[in-house]
C-alpha cells in the first residue's frame, strides 16, 4: 500500500492509495456503524426505559403484558393470604353466613383465589365495581390497598409515558427525511462545490431546520500522533441562507471549496485513493410534535461524482395550481462542464495565467503539476514586478 503525506497547518494528512475504501462511520440509512459492548447487567436490565422505548411493538407489548399479570398475581396471592390468616375462608365465615353469624371480613365477597385475582385487578386499575371492597377489621389490608393502589398509578403513567414516546420518536420522523444517495462535484458561481441534495416525504415539514457536515479522515499532528476520525465541520449553505434554512421543497446544499476547505486539493483521481467520509446531518423541530429530530447520512470517496450536477425536481402543475415535487427523479444527475482538475490547481493556474510571459497548461490535478521546475521562474516573476521574464 503507497502513503502520501501533506502538512497543512499544524496536521499531517495521510494518503492512502490502498484500493480498498474507508469503512463507514454512519451508514446510509443514519445510524451509526459503532459498536457500544454492555455489560451482563445491561443485558439483563430488559426493563430498561430506553430499551422498551427503541425496542419493538411486539416486545414492548408483551412486557406490560407480562408485567400486569405477574403483578396482578402477586397482590391477589398477597390478599389470598391476608384473607386466610382472618379465617376469611372458614365455612361458617364465607359471604354467604358472614351475616348470620356476625362476622366481619378483611375484604367483603371473597370466597376463593378467583375473588382475590378480581379484586386485585380492581384495585390496581381503581375500578372499584363496588362489591368488593377493604374493611377496618385488618390493618395490613389497609396498608396492602394503598400500596397496590400506588403501583399500579405508577405502572400505568410509566406505561403512557413509553408509549407516548414511541409514537413519537424522533427517528421514526427522520425515516421521512431523504438525502441523496450520490454527492456531485461542480461549479457554482465560478467556485467548485460539493453539494448533496435533501428532501422531506411529509406534508407537515420541519421547522428551524439546519443542516451540517463534517469531513473526517485520518490525521497525523505535530507529535506524530495519529488521530484515526479526524473531524473538520464543512461550512453549507443553502443559497444565501445564513441561520436557517425554509425546508419545504427538496434542496441542494452545498459547501464552496475554498483554500481553507479539506477537499482544496481533491481532483478527479484522487476520488479513487482517498479515504475519507462526508457526514450530513439535518436537525430541526417537528411541526406536529414540536419534537426534535435529526437525520444522518454520510458519503465516501466512491459516492462523489465528478462533473454532475442534480435535476430540478419542482414543475408547476397548471390544472391544479401549484408546485410539485417530482421525488422519482431525487437522485438523478445530469452532465455539466467541470475543470477536471482541484480547486487549488484552478485558483494557481488563474493566478500564473495574469503573470505575463508565463506559458502554462492545465493539467488533470494537483499532484501532477511539477511545482519544482516553476518554482525559480514565479518567484523571478514575482520579484520583477509581473515583467516578461524568459524561462
């Protein structure tokens, strides 16, 4: 495998040519490629807020389920035997004779485990039918009706809350956000861009949308160390939108690549040895919700495209009277002119084209330009003042 290295500021970047390409960080579909081992107490712990709330329906339903009838079982277990140490049970004491023969029970019309089972339920649920109820003839009745009373309040809010939250979960929304499945390199304004385009599914658009990338790729500091992810924020833009975007129609984002941009000295070939990751993330507040959410999506090397640029999908539908959005053709691209060459290699070559007597050729990249063999020729032009200095 062939290495190259280029200093810039302070940072060693490292080239690689190897033909294999960078394993993703964050997949196509958002989620991240990492990894998190849990211990055998976070395996176990099942009932986890979190784990109920990003697991499936199916399993968290099951769960509740479970959890209602083992503690709809426990507590009728609890007064089945509150009502047999009273003797609640006894022939001459069951509901029947309970006022013939003067007896008070701890719970009125128990006569068997099934009465106790029903009237666990309704006490739990508070539905109180108003048969059965608690008596002051046994204090640890008293004490048992309120603490099931407590816990089922308690279940039942825990219960909303998970399902609330799933039906409401950010990433269920961010499922409807659609970004590009290639990025294309071309020019804006006499300026190369990388650009994506990203769009939304629903009807009830995001609001305070903004929208991010960051460019990450091994990096050697000063010391030598190597920091594998080495992140650098892209600045985007969406046209001349500065603090937010109007996200309600498919847009191309893009990033001008300037001198202080990473992608400065990329070039057509260089899309093939480079090992780097765009990531774009889109952030921004649910209408309907008022909930926020974000959605990820990256590009490798391999997912640019050198010289495209992407269809206009807004067409104006005269008999109904308003725009549409043509999402099939969301990742179609078509040919425009592009210099096959980087943006450094287009900023020098304008900059030598204005010294006079300087005959110089474009090429296909930065790389191939032999710096060495103009280096004392610029710099004799530079010191004669832009005079015709002969090579």
């Amino acid at each position: 495998m062939e290495t190259h290295v280029i200093e810039t500021e302070g940072l060693t970047r490292i080239l690689s040519t190897d033909c294999k390409s960078r394993r993703r960080i964050i997949l196509k579909n958002g989620n991240c490629n990492i990894h998190r081992p849990e211990s055998k107490r976070q395996k176990y712990a099942f009932l986890q807020f979190t784990k109920l709330v990003d697991s499936s329906w199916t399993f968290t339903i099951f769960v509740f389920l479970i959890t209602l009838l083992s503690s709809w079982l426990l507590f009728a277990a609890i007064w089945w035997l509150i009502c047999h140490t009273h003797g609640d049970f006894e022939p001459e004491h069951l509901p029947q004779v309970q006022k013939a023969n003067n007896f008070t029970p701890c719970v009125y019309h128990i006569n068997n485990f099934g009465s106790c089972l029903l009237f666990s339920i309704e006490t739990q649920h508070t539905v109180g039918y108003g048969i059965k109820a608690t008596t002051d003839e046994c204090p640890e009745a008293i004490f048992v009706n309120a603490l099931q009373c407590i816990i089922g309040f308690i279940m039942q809010g825990i219960m909303a809350v998970i399902i609330f939250s799933k039906m409401t979960l950010p990433r269920l929304r961010s499922q409807t956000l659609l970004f590009s499945k290639k990025a294309v390199i071309c020019p804006r304004n006499n300026k190369l861009c990388f650009m994506f385009r990203m769009g939304d599914m629903r009807k009830n658009h995001i609001i305070d949308a903004k929208v991010r990338a960051f460019y990450i790729r091994a990096e050697r500091t000063v010391e030598g160390q190597v920091l594998d992810h080495h992140q650098v924020e892209l600045p985007v833009k969406v046209d001349e939108c500065k603090s937010g975007i109007f996200f309600n129609w498919p847009l191309v984002v893009f990033h001008e690549i300037t001198k202080d941009s990473p992608l400065y000295y990329l070039s057509p070939s260089d899309l093939k040895k480079n090992r780097f990751e765009i990531v774009v993330l889109l952030e921004g507040t649910t209408q309907s919700t008022g909930q926020m959410t974000q959605a990820k999506s990256s590009y490798l090397p391999r997912e640019i495209i050198w010289g495209k640029k992407f269809q206009s999908l807004l067409n104006f539908n005269y008999d109904r009277r308003e725009f549409e959005a043509d999402f099939s053709k969301f990742d179609q691209v078509l040919a425009v002119s592009t210099p096959l060459c980087s943006a450094a290699y287009i900023d020098d070559y304008n900059q030598m084209q204005k010294l006079s007597g300087l005959d110089f050729t474009p090429r296909q990249s930065w790389g191939e330009l032999d710096v060495e063999k103009f280096k004392d020729h610029v710099l004799r032009v530079c010191e004669s003042g832009g005079e015709n200095v002969n090579s």
